[in-house]
C-alpha cells in the first residue's frame, strides 16, 4: 500500500518539484526532496494539518507564499517530468525514506552551515546543499507512522 494515495498527475507534479528543488544534488538528493514532499502529505500536525494530497502539498501557501521556492520562482519547475524523475516520485510514494530526511518535514538551502534548529525544529542532517528538520519529538507522531 502506499504511503499517500496518488495519481499519475501526481507523480509527475512531485517529479517535477523534485528537479526544480534539488536536481543539482543528483538521484539521491531527489528521493530526499520527495521524502519531505510525501512526509508532509502525511503528517497531520503543525502547518501540515490540512493538507493530504501530493497538490496540496506542493501549492500549499504558508505566510502569503508558496512554501516552496521552485513554486515561487517559477525556474524549473514548469518544465515536463523526466522518466527519472518519475520513477524517483514513485519510489517515494510507494515506500522510500531514507535518513536524513526519513521524518522531515522542512528543508533548505543555507548560505552557510546548517543551523541547528529551523523554526525550532531540530537539524537532523544535510545532504549537499540542504539541510533537513524534522518536528520536535512528541509534536508530530503522524509522520513517523505514515
């Protein structure tokens, strides 16, 4: 069974999100973009609360913005889905998490090192260029059972 219900819309929006965010930190950088994506799908818990589909999650808008970047700006994120990339979303739907981002919820990338806490949620560890956060122990259970 997979971890959120989906379409083939779906996959192909999380595929393209997932370039937009991290294709310059390859495959691996990918899945954990996806990993977040799909994890906040999951969560029903702090910003996360009522949103449950891949759509949702993507155009999500936190404090007047999209809670992406690649939403915002717009960049690559317009572009087709790849075969890669598809395979990659899918692989997230159905099944993949991976440390650092297993129970993330937020991610980016800093000017500098990763600060321990983003929000106050606490740095779980970086991949590349990203850092990721996941909620503070006890805050969250949702995503870790998701």
């Amino acid at each position: 069974m997979p971890r959120v219900q989906y379409r083939s819309s779906d996959v192909d929006l999380m595929a393209r999100m997932m370039r937009a965010e991290a294709e310059g930190e390859g495959l691996q950088g990918m899945l954990y973009v996806g990993n977040v994506i799909v994890n906040r799908a999951v969560a029903d818990c702090l910003d996360f609360k009522n949103v449950r589909t891949i759509p949702e999650v993507v155009y999500q808008v936190q404090g007047g913005n999209y809670s992406f970047e690649a939403v915002q700006k717009g960049n690559v994120f317009y572009q087709r889905a790849r075969d890669a990339e598809r395979r990659l979303a899918k692989r997230n739907l159905e099944s993949w998490r991976e440390h650092p981002a297993k129970y993330a919820l937020w991610y980016f990338n800093p000017s500098a090192a990763c600060p321990p806490t983003w929000y106050d949620q606490p740095f779980t560890g970086q991949f590349k260029n990203h850092c990721f956060y996941e909620p503070i122990a006890g805050t969250c259970e949702s995503v870790y059972s998701g």
